[in-house]
C-alpha cells in the first residue's frame, strides 16, 4: 500500500500498489534512438540507465523497453535469434542487472518487450529446420509447406507480408534442390512460429520465467493477435490488406479463437509470480482488431491485464470523432474489469506533431498546438497512459531522411517510402548545437545511427527543460496534477454538453477535462483559472486547439 496526496483536498488518498498498472504511465525507450554510451551511434542499456533521473523527474511510472536481445538487426531487434540474453550491441546480463537495481531504486517499473509471433532466421531452431528434411520435428516448430503449381513452383496461398512483398519464402534443400516453402508476415528474416506445436509454448514459457526471475515487472506483447494461423492456410479473398492497410486484418493470419489459451497460461505465469509478493506482473499486448468489442476480449480478467487503445491513435482531429471511439474504449473495454491503455503515438507511427499538422519540422504551429491539447485529453481519461520517447519533448517526424540512410525493411522490401518508420526513431537531442546533439558519447566523429536535422536543437531537452513553456513541462505538470487524483484507472466518465467542436467530460473524482477542436474560441465549461492547459487560456475561455484541466465539485459544471 502507499499514500497519494489529493490535488484539490490536500488529504492523502491510500491505494493498493499491487493493482499498480491500472493507471500506470509508461514511457517507451526505443532502446537503439535514447541514448549511447559507448560512442558507436546506437542507444544501449547502459544509456538507458543513465537517463533513468531524467524519466524519474518527468514523472513516468515505468518505462518498456524495446527488443535488446541477440539479434541480426534486421528489423531493429523485433527478429530475435535468443530470447534470454542480450545483444552485445546493447550490453550484456551484467548491465541489464544494474540498470534493474537503479529502476528499483528509484521506483520506476520496467516491461520487457516479447515478439512471440516470430523470430529470427538466424534463431537455433530455424537453423536447425534449414537443414532438417520436410516433415520434420524441425521444421515443425515452423510454417513450412510444399508449393503449388508445377514443381512446387508458386507459394502455398495468396498471402502477403505486413512488410511488403509475398508471405512465404522457399528454402534450398540440403541437396540443393528447391524446396519447401516458409511463412512469414513480416520478412523473410522473421519466420513464424507454429504455435500448434506445444513446444512453442514451452519455449516461450522459460523466457517469460527468465525475465521474471530478473526482477522485471511484466511484458509489453508484440502482435498479440498474431501467434495462430488457420490450420488450413487457405488462400485470402484480399491477400495484399494488410501492407495497404498497415494492420493485422487477413482474418486467416490474425486474431485465431487459440490465441486466447496463450494469453491465459502466460496470465497463470504472472500470477505466480504476484503471489510470492503481491505486486502484480504486467502483460499488456499490442492488439490491433476491427472493433473495441473484439478488443475486449483479449482483457479478460484470466488473460491479458491490458492491449493498447490504438484508436485514440488513429483517429482525425475531430471532436465528434474522438467522442466516439472513447466513448466505445469506456462501455467495451472498461466493463470488462480491466482499464484501457492509451496510446498517441509509437515507433511504428509518425509523431503526434507532424500527424496533427504541418509543416513538419514547425514545432509552434497548429500541428504541435494539437499535440499538445492531445496530451492533456490522453492523461485525462481513466486508465493507462503509454508515451513514446521525444513526444514528451514536441519532436517532429523527420521527414526527409535520404533514402541510402533508410533502414526500415518495408523501404528495402517495397522502395516505398509511405509507410517508412525511420522518422520518428531518430536518435532523441540531449543537449547542445549540433549532432549528436549529446546522444553519444564524446568519441570523436561518433554519429547517430539515424541522421539528426539541425533543427534537433530547438527540441533538445537542455532547453526543453529550461523553457516553462516546453512540451516537457506540459507532460511533467500533467503527470504530477494526475498522481494526485483518487480515480485514475476507475471511476465513471460523463460527457458534458458543449460547443460542437469542444468535447468535454467530468470524471467521478471531479476531473473536468475539455478540448477545443476548432480554432476559434469557445466558452470554457468551468469558470476560474484551469488547473492546467495546453495554452494560454484565461478565465472563461477555451482557445482553439487547446485542452485545460479544472477540478469540480459540480455534478453539472
């Protein structure tokens, strides 16, 4: 148990920290973009646990790290070859212990992001199945199938890769013949595993327990909808919906009824572990679904604790629409005991600023304003909260990255740039002038993985934190304003009426959160001074693009 001081009553407000996630804040690190300390030009563990202070002075309540384990990189990590060590590129165990010890000593939690979906073709087991014959216990592990057509010649079925390009891959055998072919959604170095075959999950079971026996406090779940295939590997009505689409919609790839099993036994796990000291582990899963309905499914109270809320996400500046989808997340995903995670932005998304408005590298314009008006609406809704690294600094997609720099495999893949997510990984501007703007260390001629703008350094965050104005301040003022209320992760949400661009609700503990939509000025629903806004806001009224906080004791403010 532990104590919260009430922002309005001043009277401490007792609350179970085992139920910790329910209205948890956590703050993303792109391990690879946060911050290097050894001067190659890549982020690694032991950057990580050196800007743990500066995340304890935002005030996150924990922090999910992306894939550090061993791996070929060629998705960034998200094709990992062990799942119980880490990457020399990022440190060793030794490293991710004392980076452990320091999150525990200053309180904050970590989650460990797990791609059980797929792996890495560079993984043991896939290897193995490379030189094993068809039909083996090997391949087995895998979705390995003869091909159609004469010889074998064509792929299995219709399906394309979330990435671009077929689902399937044909191997040479060990004779040197062509033959069988492999399933993979996403690329060619990231086959899927067949979880129809028990030892998947068993696999899976020791690296959960591996990580739990570290001390982590839970897991963020990759392509939670992933995991099982139809049995039949039927050919798809619209094979190329999910690249055009970027999402898991071919109803044969995604969201199988077996799933839910899996969620259940790694819920088991976690809750063994809870029960040693009553602090509950996370899973929280990366669930993209067709409808909140479908959603809810997956937080059940025996499977998932939470799954991402991405419709906050992907829906337009628009009050009407925006009421809508919250309203939904509240009567679907709420009811079902659990609490929804928010969610605005993520590596895989361009950044909140550049998709609210442009042009992109203007962090003053209409495009930040309604960023920031974003913030204060997502931290005002009951449940989690998860933000991306640099959201808290205004940062803009990099737009204009040239293509010999360009990583992502979906630009490798398709020579696309539309749905390239090199721009918002740009490593984060810590301090000074000019690249590496204090992301590396001070080796000589270090450089980013990813190039830096020159305009990093108006969103450094030296300055970010010496302006009062700054992006950083909005997010630190609106995590303090909102670790003193009572009703976080619970409570009731009630719509209150309003101008028709400005949405406003109040919360069971008297948290009144309105945002205007619209550009010109409208009346403010609570009179006085807002605890907080996104803008200069005075009395009375709410400016365009803009969000403010008060406390009632009103039921109709």
């Amino acid at each position: 148990m532990h104590n919260r001081l009430h922002a309005q009553t001043g009277q401490r407000v007792t609350l179970n920290t085992h139920r910790w996630w329910r209205d948890a804040v956590i703050y993303q690190v792109y391990v690879r973009s946060f911050l290097d300390s050894t001067g190659d030009g890549i982020g690694d563990l032991a950057g990580v646990r050196a800007g743990l202070p500066y995340l304890k002075k935002l005030g996150v309540d924990g922090i999910w790290l992306s894939p550090f384990y061993p791996s070929p990189q060629h998705d960034h990590g998200y094709d990992v070859a062990d799942y119980c060590d880490v990457d020399p590129l990022f440190g060793d165990l030794a490293e991710f212990d004392l980076l452990m010890t320091d999150a525990r000593r200053l309180g904050i939690r970590v989650l460990l992001d797990i791609v059980p979906n797929h792996c890495s073709s560079e993984h043991p087991w896939f290897q193995e199945a490379l030189d094993s014959a068809p039909g083996s216990a090997a391949r087995a592990r895998f979705h390995f199938a003869d091909g159609r057509g004469p010889d074998g010649a064509e792929p299995p079925n219709n399906w394309h890769a979330m990435f671009g390009g077929p689902a399937w891959s044909r191997v040479t055998e060990r004779d040197g013949t062509p033959g069988q072919w492999y399933l993979h959604m996403f690329t060619p170095e990231q086959p899927d595993w067949n979880w129809r075959n028990p030892e998947i999950a068993a696999h899976f079971d020791h690296a959960l327990r591996f990580w739990l026996d570290r001390g982590v406090d839970g897991f963020r779940i990759d392509v939670a909808a992933g995991l099982y295939k139809h049995p039949e590997l039927p050919d798809s009505p619209d094979p190329e919906a999910d690249y055009r689409t970027r999402d898991s919609v071919n109803p044969l790839a995604w969201n199988q009824p077996e799933v839910h099993d899996v969620w259940r036994q790694w819920r088991s796990v976690c809750e063994e572990y809870t029960a040693r000291d009553g602090q509950e582990r996370l899973l929280v899963g990366e669930v993209s679904v067709p409808t909140a309905r479908e959603h809810a499914l997956y937080v059940r109270h025996d499977e998932l604790h939470q799954a991402f809320f991405f419709d906050l996400l992907r829906t337009p500046w628009d009050a009407d629409a925006f009421r809508k989808v919250v309203s939904e997340a509240m009567q679907d995903i709420a009811g079902t005991g659990s609490t929804i995670t928010w969610v605005l932005n993520n590596h895989d998304q361009v950044r909140t600023v550049t998709r609210y408005g442009e042009p992109a590298t203007e962090g003053s314009g209409l495009g930040a304003a309604r960023a920031r008006a974003a913030a204060l609406l997502m931290l005002a809704l009951p449940g989690a909260a998860y933000i991306y690294q640099g959201e808290e600094l205004g940062l803009p997609e990099v737009v204009d990255l040239p293509d010999d720099v360009l990583t992502d495999p979906i630009f490798h893949r398709t020579g696309s740039r539309t749905h390239v997510r090199d721009g918002c990984r740009v490593p984060l501007p810590w301090s000074g002038q000019a690249s590496p703007f204090g992301f590396t260390s001070g080796v000589e001629g270090a450089k980013p993985w990813l190039p830096q703008p020159d305009w990093f350094a108006e969103y450094a965050t030296d300055r970010a934190l010496a302006d009062t104005r700054s992006f950083w301040h909005l997010y630190r003022d609106g995590l303090q304003l909102r670790a003193g209320l009572p009703q976080l992760g619970e409570g009731p949400l009630r719509w209150l009426e309003t101008e028709p661009d400005v949405l406003c609700f109040v919360r069971g503990d008297g948290l009144v959160c309105a945002v205007n939509f619209g550009t010109a000025p409208a009346p403010a629903p609570v009179s006085g001074t807002p605890l907080l806004s996104s803008g200069p806001c005075a009395p009375g009224v709410l400016p365009g693009s803009t969000a403010a906080w008060w406390i009632s004791d009103c039921t109709n403010p």
